[in-house]
C-alpha cells in the first residue's frame, strides 16, 4: 500500500462529493458518452467541448450509430474541434466495436487500448468512470496534482513517470468509487491546481498532505521537458466568389487536416502580382481582386501565417485549368450543413457568409 497517497483519497472524495462541476457528460455517464467526452477533451477547453458534446451524441447516440455514420456527417459535427484524426478514430473504434463486442465497449483497460485512438489515459477514464473498475486515467492534470503532492521533480514528460504513478495509484483506489476518485483527481488539477505560479492551495482539500505547499515549490512544479519551437509556415489563401458561391478544394487524404476542405492556397506570401499569376494556373479569371486582413492560425507543432485575397471571378467555368484542380463552387447552405471546413479557414468563411 502506498502510505502518502492513501492519505489523499478521503479528503478528496469528500471535496468532490461537494464540489464536481455540472458537466453534460457526468450526466448519465454510459460508457459511450464517457469515451466521446474524452476524446473531445484531449487538447481542448471543457466550455469549448461543452455544445459539441451535446450535439454529437444528439445526433450520433450510440456506437451503433457513430459506426453508420456518413464521413460528411461525422466530419461536420466535429468541425471546429480541431484534430480531426479524433473523429476518424472515433468512428474506427466504434465499428471495431460492433463487429467485435455486439456494440457494447469493453470493460477492461487492456481491451479498450486494442481500439483505434485509445491510449492509456482513455481506456483508464472509460474503465473506471462507466465501468468503475480501479483503472487509473492519468493525464496532465492528474500529473501536476500528484507530482506537487508528493515534491516530485520527475519530468512528467517520461512515460516511466507518468506510468509510475499510474502504478501507484492503482494501490490506493476506494471500493464502489472508482470513478468518483478518478475525476476527483482530473477535477483538482483542473479548477484548484492549476498551472504555473496559480495554484488556489488556499481551496485545495489536500493542501496539509502537500508536500509541495510543505515546502512552498508548488509554481516550480511539475517539471516539464522546454517546449520545441513551433514552425512558421507562410500560405496565401484565396476567397474566390462567383455570385453567390465560393471555391473550395478537398485536401489530401494523408496529413494535416487530412481530407477536409479548404480555400485554394499555396505556400508563401504572394504579391498581388504573383496572385494573379497563381489564379491563372486554376483557369479563374478574376473581374475584381483585393486584399483581406492577415490571419495566423496555431497548430501544436506549426503555425500557418496567412496573406488573404478576395478574388471575384468571371465565371464558375474554369479557363484551361488541369482536369485535377479539384474546384467545386458551394453556396451558404452548402458550407453550413455539407463541407468541412477547418478552423484555420473561419476567418475567410466569415468573410464569404457577412456578404449580402
């Protein structure tokens, strides 16, 4: 048994018990509902993952019905989210789900990590929230607790660490509240000890068993690896309007945004010149050009900084384009309910949608 973390789990059951967030998942947590929501969550803001939670599980309410699921479909409820290989794996899982367990996920954690897109931290908060096994779900959070309760200087980067606790974890689970204790921890480091220099110890229900908040290095932890520097990648988008529709194009079916539709671009910063130049080899030709606002979208390892152009075009019909420009011409309703387009592209679809 391990003495220092038994000591927490009383203290925060009861903190738990009176102050758990209202979240729409933790309503009738199936263990359909706990997967989704936590494959929504990973990388992204609670608030944020909140409406499409909802509409998702709505529309898609059961593996069953996620596994039948059209790609338009699944692609359009989740866009916005980010990190679309989410979805994809979603939908792989759920149809390994039905073939293979009639449907139902499986209990074990050993199970729940042979489907697509389930780690370690997934399979854990679905075994233990829907299943209450005692299955430890260790994220970042989670980490951050444990490595300031225990004065731990172990870079939580390493998967030994992270596993570590896992193990040790595993040791101190309450019988019948497996899953209360696993979102006690994920619901600690998320509202009370937060990161860097902000921790709220003055609210913590284990701040007299931190070892940490003892010794007052509670902002020096955890320890992180540095971060790697971001790559600056410049692209020229082009918002091309023929009356009342706009050129998208599909992107490739590997890589980023794999499979998703965008507004025509191309790598680097374009001069009004060189974009004329550019829409000549699609075959539009353009009546009216003119720039729009700079934008930057960031993903975890780039960023795209973007020069917009809006370009009116003569016609929808392509003037000597090559047979695989692969152009098609969508209206309003189109854009809204059939393509996907990502976040990185919202700031041109504004721009297309305020136009009367």
């Amino acid at each position: 048994m391990d003495h220092q973390l038994q000591k927490i789990v009383q203290p925060l059951l009861s903190w738990y018990d009176a102050n758990a967030r209202v979240l729409p998942w933790r309503d009738n947590p199936t263990p359909y509902r706990v997967w989704v929501s936590e494959i929504m969550l990973q990388q992204t803001r609670v608030e944020a993952v909140k409406p499409y939670f909802e509409r998702f599980t709505s529309e898609l309410p059961t593996v069953a019905a996620l596994a039948a699921a059209p790609e338009e479909q699944l692609m359009k409820l989740w866009e916005g989210l980010g990190y679309y290989s989410r979805a994809r794996n979603l939908q792989k899982a759920a149809r390994a789900v039905v073939e293979q367990y009639g449907g139902v996920l499986p209990e074990q954690p050993e199970e729940l990590l042979l489907l697509p897109g389930i780690g370690e931290y997934t399979a854990g908060a679905v075994a233990s929230i829907a299943y209450g096994k005692p299955a430890p779900a260790v994220d970042g959070n989670v980490l951050r607790v444990l490595s300031r309760v225990t004065a731990s200087r172990e870079p939580i980067g390493d998967l030994a660490v992270k596993r570590g606790f896992a193990d040790r974890l595993r040791e101190i689970y309450p019988a019948g509240r497996a899953g209360a204790f696993t979102q006690s921890l994920m619901e600690l480091g998320a509202i009370v000890c937060v990161p860097n220099a902000a921790p709220k110890c003055e609210e913590c229900p284990l701040s007299a068993l931190c070892a940490a908040h003892a010794q007052g290095i509670e902002p020096e932890l955890p320890v992180k690896a540095e971060k790697k520097k971001r790559t600056v990648e410049e692209k020229t988008v082009f918002l091309i309007l023929c009356g009342e529709k706009a050129a998208l194009r599909k992107r490739p079916e590997m890589g980023l945004l794999a499979g998703l539709w965008e507004f025509p671009n191309t790598p680097g910063r374009l001069s009004p010149q060189q974009a004329a130049d550019w829409l000549k080899t699609l075959g539009v030709s353009p009546v009216k050009t003119e720039r729009l606002p700079a934008s930057k979208h960031i993903f975890t390892h780039r960023e795209w900084h973007m020069t917009n152009y809006l370009v009116t075009a003569e016609s929808t019909a392509l003037d000597g384009a090559s047979p695989d420009s692969g152009l098609v011409w969508a209206d309003r309703e189109e854009l809204a309910q059939t393509y996907t387009l990502p976040t990185a592209f919202q700031g041109c679809l504004r721009q297309f949608l305020s136009r009367s």
